[in-house]
C-alpha cells in the first residue's frame, strides 16, 4: 500500500474501516475540504466546515447531538470531504485563507500546523470574540492541548476537538509467559524504564520464540522528526530547541540543543536496539530487539507485524489500540503502558522534558476570521465543547476527550476496547509533548528525519550527525527569521 501520510492523527487511511467497527479507533483518517455559504433568510442557515470524512459520514447524527448541546435548531453544518492526506489539506487550506475567501467558516485544523496560522492571524481570535468560551477551553482542557492554539500572549484561537498520543502496545500474554506480571507491577500508569524495557522485550521475544521484539516508525518522514525521535529524546531529558518554553520559538532567538548529550544518547539507544552490539552503542541498554525493517517503516507498516502476531512491544497512535484491542486480535491480551523513560524529570538537562513523554497530535477547529457567518459558526464551536457532545463522539468515532475529568467519567469506561485503556491514554495525554510548529519547522522536520534515520541505520556516529544536524537547523533558523522580518 502507499505509505500513509502522517499528521498529528497517526491513523493511516487503509485501516480506517477496521478502525471505525472497532469502536475506538482515533477516526483521523481522510480530511475533507468545503466552503461556508448561507442558504437564505428563509430556509436553514448553513455552514460550512472543512472537516473529515467520519465527519461527513455521520454528519446526521453529529448535527442531533449539536442540537441537543444548545446549538440552534435552524443553523445546519455542510461537510465536503477531500484530499486524505494531512500535508495537501493544510496547503488548501492556506491557499484560501491567503486570499482572504469567506469560505469555509470553520476548519477542522491538525494540532501539529495550527500555530503557523495563528502566527499569520489567518484564524480568529477566539479570547477577543468570545472571552468566556476562551477561559472555559483553557481551564477545563489539557494543558498540553491548549498550547497548540494559543498566541505567543496567550490568546485561545480556535477549540480543541480531540487529542491523540504516542504508547506502547504489548503483548500481555506473552510477557507473562516469559515471567512478567505487568498488572501487578502497574505498567499501565508506572513507565518502564529503557533499560527494564529493552531487558523484558528482549527475553520475552526469546523465551516466547518471537519474531521481532519491539516495533516502530523509523523511516525519514514527518512522523519520525514530530513524533519517535522527539519521544526518544525528551524521554532522556532532551529537546531540539532547549527547555519546553522555546517549543513555538521565537525562531532565530533559542538555543538549538540537537547535538547535546541527551540527544546523542537516545540517538544510540535506538541504534543499539537495531544492532546490538555495533559502534555507537549504549550500554545502558539490552539490544538487538528491533529489526533494521522499522528504518523504512511509518504507522501502518510497522503496525501489521504486531497485529499479525510477530511483536512483542509496538509504539503507535490510538487507533492501533482499537485495531489490536478488539476481540478477533489480541482482545483483554493487549497491554497498554506509557513511553519508557530514561532520566527522570527531575534529572532532565532541559526544563520540561525527562521521564515518560507521548508526542502530541490530534485536531482543533478554528474560525475563518473572513467569514460573513461567524456568529453561527461560533456557536457551533461552542456546542463542540460540550461534555455529553464530546463523549458522544468518543463512543462513536474513538476520538478521546479533550477534558482530563472525563477520562474518568462511567461513560467513557464503557466505550469498547478503549474503556479499558483510559487511565494510560490519560497519563500520555497529560505527559504529551507538541511538536516545536514554527515558520521554520517544515524545513527543520525534513532535516532531523534524515539525520535521525541515518543515525539510527550506522551511517556516521550519531554525535557527528547531530552536530551536523544542530548546524543545518541554526542556519535554517537564521534563514526563517530573515524572512518572517524577525521572527516570531
């Protein structure tokens, strides 16, 4: 199959009707593009959002749920799907938001590219138009959420829909064989360190005749610069860019820190859990428990060979939870458990980083500031933030709560296959990083893939390549501010 196109969602396009039975996958698969016009005074009010296809697919019983939020019974919502692939909707996107259209009113926007339209006022500030439903998504919501739609001042522009995170699946069955006793020991909410993980995959894998121990994405794409590799690193107390406070910059004016020691450190983490005992490698760690295949592999690639049963431990998005949770996979035998970690927050070299750390994704809406509806279409956003609303859309499309309490709430629990994973899926949301979005990421993203990636395959030591890679982003940096007249 064509490799999926990786947005914050994590959820490949191919696996979306598996997904959507499971009940509980992250239904982030295949954003469409639309328009926003009115329909008349006499007849319904219409908006129109870009959104997604599950959008568009359910949008009947979306539209009820809206109404009984509060919304007006005379407002409706229009959805055309497009383009599937995350990087071809954010262009669209941009193209109209450019040219100043008034259409679509509202746009279902990745987490992982929302700042870069903040950062042109290409949305509308929500804490301007409506202060209270601001101050309500920023108190109620998860922190690490919010930062993805606010302003260098703080300012809200848009409500969060849903978020998704990186964590560990494994195969409960077999550690088990292989003498563990994951529920005792609480690898649900207590993280493995690197060492006992590479320890227990490694001898779970032998003892239990395994093909391969611990599976991942590793291929020079988007998804290994936003999400694996920024894992690794902040899990060993290390940033590309410093402490937490510089993740959305100002570019041109924070330190870039890809070449310290923790970065070099994880960089052969990795490259000692494809080559064992090769040059470069760490001694903290057990290895030879990864196959040099995940060098080429992105979400869905990496995904098979565990729900074929041929992993013991595997690192994906939610969606893959569902997929290998259901009852004709691995059913109640699927264990799920936070990201390893290998320094402790407390002995972090950058503040805000250490101990088990998820990459953060998910998607937000946000208001056309152009749009002649915004009235209506600001009082659909405010519908969206709605308990019972969001709920329901966990139950329906999998797509998890941005409230921390709901996590808790019976309703929740009882959602198939993901009611028995919340307390995790909590903890990764809660200890989530975003992806440092600037005016320079997407050079930057391209760079520290493949040095990443050849890091991790032998070609040169990880120290030389991440000094190297340390000097590409600071000139990158240099050539963003440039152009941005300053910066952020």
């Amino acid at each position: 199959m064509p490799r999926a196109d990786h947005g914050s969602t994590g959820s490949p396009t191919a696996s979306r009707r598996r997904v959507l039975r499971t009940v509980g996958a992250t239904g982030a698969a295949g954003i469409g593009l639309a328009g926003c016009v009115g329909r008349g005074e006499t007849g319904p009010r219409t908006v129109e959002v870009a959104a997604n296809t599950d959008v568009k697919d359910n949008l009947d019983e979306i539209q009820s749920k809206l109404y009984e939020a509060g919304l007006s019974q005379d407002i409706e919502l229009d959805v055309i799907a497009g383009s599937a692939s995350t990087g071809a909707r954010k262009q669209q996107y941009n193209r109209w938001l450019s040219a100043n259209l008034e259409t679509p009113s509202l746009f279902m926007m990745d987490s992982g590219w929302t700042i870069p339209f903040i950062v042109r006022d290409q949305v509308a500030n929500i804490s301007e138009l409506r202060p209270k439903l601001a101050k309500d998504v920023q108190e109620g919501v998860f922190d690490t959420f919010v930062q993805s739609l606010e302003s260098r001042n703080g300012d809200l522009y848009g409500i969060p829909l849903f978020p998704t995170t990186g964590s560990m699946l494994y195969r409960k069955d077999l550690v088990k064989e292989a003498g563990y006793a994951p529920d005792e020991e609480g690898w649900a909410t207590s993280p493995l360190s690197w060492k006992k993980f590479s320890e227990v995959t490694k001898k779970t894998r032998e003892k239990t005749d395994t093909q391969y121990g611990y599976t991942f994405q590793a291929d020079a794409y988007e998804g290994l610069s936003c999400c694996d590799f920024k894992e690794f690193t902040a899990t060993w107390g290390g940033s590309y860019f410093g402490a937490r406070e510089n993740l959305f910059g100002p570019v041109n004016d924070r330190p870039v820190t890809v070449d310290s020691e923790p970065v070099v450190k994880a960089t052969r983490m990795v490259r000692t859990f494809i080559d064992g005992d090769a040059s470069n490698a760490l001694d903290s760690v057990t290895g030879d428990i990864s196959p040099r295949a995940v060098l080429q592999w992105s979400e869905e690639p990496s995904r098979k060979p565990f729900s074929n049963g041929n992993a013991v431990m595997h690192r994906n998005w939610p969606y893959a939870v569902a997929i290998n949770g259901a009852e004709d996979v691995f059913g109640e035998e699927l264990g799920l458990m936070p990201i390893p970690y290998g320094v402790k927050e407390e002995d972090a070299k950058f503040d805000g980083y250490g101990g088990s750390m998820s990459s953060l994704g998910g998607w937000h809406i946000c208001l056309n500031p152009n749009s002649p509806n915004q009235e209506m279409a600001l009082e659909i956003m405010e519908a969206m933030t709605d308990e019972d609303f969001q709920l329901f859309l966990f139950e329906k499309l999998g797509w998890l709560p941005p409230r921390p309490e709901l996590f808790e709430s019976d309703r929740a629990k009882e959602v198939p296959v993901m009611g028995r994973y919340l307390k995790t899926l909590k903890q990764t949301v809660e200890n989530s990083v975003p992806r440092p979005v600037t005016v320079a990421w997407p050079q930057q993203s391209t760079k520290i893939a493949q040095k990443a990636n050849a890091s991790f395959g032998g070609e040169a030591s990880p120290k030389q390549n991440m000094k190297t890679l340390q000097q590409q982003l600071e000139r990158i940096e240099e050539a963003s501010a440039r152009e941005t007249e300053g910066g952020q």
